[in-house]
C-alpha cells in the first residue's frame, strides 16, 4: 500500500478524479469511524434515487456518525441540497462526497453546496508516492492510475478502462445519441495528443461536425478523462497562438486509446507519453499544494515552443520534453528564445539521460529525477540550479 501525498481537509469537501485513482481506497485509510453510502451498490442507488430524504434519515437515526462520505455522488444529484441542509442544522457533521464527475453535480448546483465544501481532486500516483517501485519504462507504458498500477494484467485492465466509462457514465446517462461516433472520436482525437485543438480536423476524422466534437471534448473533460493546457500569454512580446492544447489525462490511458499500426513511429507515441507523463505528475503537483501554480505551454505564431510553463506567485519556471537520452543544441531553442523573453524565469530541459548539467544558463536533468522528487511539499528545484550556476 503506498502513502498518498494528497491532504484531506478538516472541514466537508468534494474529492473528484477519474475512476481508478483510489479514491475510496484513500478515504477508508484515512477516515476509518466513518459512514460510508456507496452509490455504486445498486440497492443503494435505488433507494435514494426513489427517495433521496431518505439521507435525512440516515443521518439523524446515527447521532453518533460525525463523517459521512458519500461514494460516486453525481449519480443521485438531488442529495446536494439535503447534504447542505444537513451541515447547516448540524455545525459538527463533515461529508466527503466523492465524484468521477462533477457534470450532473454543476448542472444541479452550480456552486457545489455554497461554499460549504471544498473542491479536491484526486489523481493518479506521483512517482514520489510509489518510492522505489516507480519505474519510467513502466510508468510510460502503462500509465499512473493505482488500478492500472496494481493490476494482474495491465494492459487488459487499461483497454478496458475506457468501455466502463462508456457503459457506466456515457451510455448510461444519456450523455450522447450516437454511441458509434463517440467511440470514433475516443481514437480521432488521440492523434490530437499534446496538440493544438481543432475541432474541425477532428470532426472530419469521426464523421461529425465541429459543435458536436466541441460537445464531446466537453464530455471528456467533465468526466475527468482529458484537459486542455492554455497558451502562456501574460506580457507576451511576440504573437501567440491562440488554441488550447488536448491531452488524456494518463499516459497508459492515451496509449491503449491510440490506434497504431505498420505507418506509426513508435518514438512518436513515446515522445507524446512521455510529454504525457511529466505534465501530469506536475499537474497534480500543483493541485496537492496551496500555493497558486498554475500550468501552460508557450508556443509562437511562428512554431517556436515551449512545452510547459509554471507560473505563480513566487514561481516561474519554462520545461521543455524531450525522449532522448542526450542533450541536442536544437533541443534548447525554444527554451532559449522563451529566455529572450521572460529572462527572469528558470528554464529546464528533462531528457532520457544521466547527467546533470547547466548549458547556456538551461538546467538539464534526467526526466527520472525530476519526477521521483516532485513532491506537494517541494518548490521545484532551486537548489540544484544554483549548484550547478556556481
């Protein structure tokens, strides 16, 4: 069993993240005298799908249960309002309300119980979490997510990861008309990984129009599979690109969802993991901490690019990616040209090699190092950068 990083608060939250993430695996570690609905058991979801007061019930018949947590609770959304009832006629009562989704649960309370609760998210393990046992080869194939991590056979748990979805979330609540086009979809838009959206390009690939890919990029967001990276613009002195970047949340999961074939180039589909990976172990970097971080990508009208920026009150950092096992001078432009413009913001180059080293004011460091010292409680590397300034 690994530690999470990830801190519970002491009052009621939300805790969202993809399925597989370990989220009730977490919540029955950390919270052992709680009560636990579990929406997934199909007597419970009945009996507060028919009658969601039947909560109020619940709750007052065990004066005792101090912390209720409430597993998978978009699937009966009308229990939000009962839920903020409770907190307010007992100051004592904490619920953790656990979700996949937060799409019925906005529709139905578009400010998720009045601040009343706060918004956590949950994601797949950071590689300081696995300790010894992470492995980038590993990693990189089959993804982060706890259920991938721990299964039997990995790879059959990840293709089978996205049907659940569909029969589970997608299928059965409605979410799409056309069931044969979203599946389309699903593999047209993993050749848009780590690429800038267009939405037409990606209709024409599944056979559907641009307002009907923008309605399923959306899907994919509110059911945590995806996100968009935005364009880095704050005091911009050149043009910028104006769209967004696309990218599953999980490289296991882009992998199993990526068609491939005699024609693909499978140093291109390491490189988009690898990219994957590291922009997702930042991403939940960021989100355990309290501090402000907030992530990007940097790309001018001309092609120049920068693959992820940092940005928050006290940090400013530029990451390129690369899947090689040496540093290449062509390797460092976009980093150099991005220095020409923020000359006060650290600039990192994470490559497949051993070495440490400093070229051209550029700190280059084994993408292996970088990701098994990512921790909530670390700032990013400072100190190895003047070390190797000096």
């Amino acid at each position: 069993m690994y530690s999470r990083f990830f801190k519970a608060p002491q009052q009621s939250f939300f805790l969202f993240g993809p399925r597989g993430t370990g989220k009730s695996t977490l919540l029955a570690e950390r919270f052992t005298s709680s009560q636990v609905i579990d929406l997934l058991d199909p007597e419970t979801f009945q009996s507060l799908s028919a009658a969601p007061s039947r909560l109020t019930g619940f709750v007052d018949g065990n004066p005792q249960v101090s912390r209720w947590i409430i597993d998978e609770v978009q699937r009966v959304p009308d229990l939000l309002p009962l839920v903020h009832q409770l907190i307010e006629k007992r100051k004592n009562l904490v619920f953790v309300l656990t979700g996949s989704s937060a799409r019925k649960l906005r529709r139905t309370s578009s400010d998720l119980l009045g601040g009343r609760a706060l918004e956590c998210h949950l994601h797949p393990f950071l590689a300081g979490e696995l300790g010894a046992d992470f492995a980038l080869a590993r990693a990189l194939q089959i993804g982060m997510l706890p259920l991938v991590w721990a299964a039997p056979n990995p790879e059959a748990t990840l293709k089978s990861y996205l049907s659940l979805y569909m029969q589970t979330e997608v299928m059965a609540e409605g979410l799409i008309k056309n069931v044969a086009a979203f599946a389309r979809f699903l593999e047209a838009i993993s050749f848009s990984q780590g690429s800038l959206m267009n939405f037409s390009a990606i209709g024409r690939d599944c056979g559907v129009d641009r307002k009907t890919v923008q309605g399923y990029v959306a899907i994919l967001e509110d059911l945590l599979l995806a996100f968009r990276l935005p364009v880095f613009t704050k005091k911009s002195k050149r043009e910028l690109v104006v769209h967004e970047k696309f990218y599953y949340f999980d490289a296991g999961v882009f992998r199993a969802v990526r068609p491939s074939g005699p024609l693909d180039q499978p140093q291109e589909i390491d490189g988009l993991a690898l990219e994957t990976l590291v922009i997702q172990q930042v991403r939940a970097w960021a989100s355990y901490r309290s501090t402000t971080e907030q992530i990007y990508f940097w790309r001018s009208r001309g092609g120049v690019e920068v693959d992820l920026v940092i940005y928050g009150k006290n940090t400013f950092w530029a990451i390129e990616i690369k899947n090689s096992g040496k540093v290449r001078s062509e390797d460092l432009s976009g980093l150099a040209e991005f220095g020409q413009d923020y000359p006060m913001a650290k600039r990192l180059l994470l490559y497949r090699g051993e070495r440490r080293e400093l070229v051209n004011g550029i700190l280059c460091l084994p993408v292996a190092d970088f990701l098994g010292w990512l921790d909530p409680i670390n700032n990013l590397p400072e100190n190895t950068f003047n070390d190797l300034s000096s």
